[in-house]
C-alpha cells in the first residue's frame, strides 16, 4: 500500500471513529441510568476493586479533582461507596456498590440491546471480525498508551 493510500485509509478509519463517537454518544441518552462518566467508573470498579483516588485518576488519565468531582457525584448517588484499603493503606479507597454495579448492568444490557440491534443480520463471520479488530485497534492504543485496561473474563 503506498503512502498516499494508507493517508487515505487513516482518514477515513478516523472520520468512521468520530462518527462511531456521535452515534454511541446521541444511543446514550434513552433510557440509560448514568452519564458517561459513571458508567465508565463503575465499569473500571467492577473489574478492579476497591481502587484509590489516585489510581483512578491515573488509569483515565485525569486529574484527581476531576476523579473526586465524579466520585463525589457517585457518592451522592450510593452508587460507590469509601472503603479502608484492604492492604492497610492510609488512604481509604473506593468500590462500587450494589446500586452502583445493578444500574452499571441495567445500562449495559441496553447497550448490547442496541448493539444487537444493528448487526442483527449480521454473519457469524462479520460480528467476529468486528470484535477481533476492535479489540486489536483498543489494544494497540493501550499499547501506545502504556496504560491496559482490564477486561471481564481476561487474565492478566
């Protein structure tokens, strides 16, 4: 592939990403319980627990004021809850509570619903290769990152 071919290719996988963006964004709205921000904490929580401030802000790579507002907001919520630090730490940490993790999975399946939904008609073949090139495609900007993200049912 030349050169000007594989520019052609990264604008248009990039302007299929910004649109893939607006859609999931604009899907988000009905019927979901949280917000981006929480669904994303939670999520994370539910797949590492309990976890600091600290290492929140690190893994999304924000600011801890920014991790405390949102933390703050779940809080308010009960959907997360402070915990001591199993380890003996100082600071306490935060994990999810049943609330938290019960409207993390409602929103979820509303998720798949709608995922469903669009590649109903899809081949076997087609929804595989969905999945293995976008795990490939999030797992080389986590390579690139320096910063995995863990995923339900995977081995460290």
């Amino acid at each position: 592939m030349s050169v000007s071919e594989r520019d052609e290719v990264a604008a248009a996988v990039e302007n299929e990403l910004t649109l893939l963006s607006r859609y999931h964004a604009h899907a988000q709205r009905a019927g979901f319980q949280l917000d981006r921000s929480a669904y994303l904490l939670l999520g994370r929580l539910e797949l590492e627990h309990p976890l600091s401030l600290k290492q929140l802000a690190e893994a999304f790579r924000l600011d801890i004021s920014t991790i405390n507002r949102q933390i703050g907001a779940l809080l308010k919520r009960g959907l997360v809850e402070r915990v001591p630090d199993p380890d003996g730490g100082m600071a306490r940490k935060v994990e999810a509570t049943a609330l938290g993790l019960e409207q993390l999975h409602a929103d979820r399946a509303l998720g798949r619903k709608g995922v469903e939904r669009i590649i109903a008609e899809w081949s076997d073949h087609d929804r595989g290769e969905l999945r293995r090139l976008l795990t490939k495609f999030n797992g080389e900007i986590e390579k690139y990152d320096g910063n995995s993200w863990p995923r339900a049912g995977r081995t460290p």
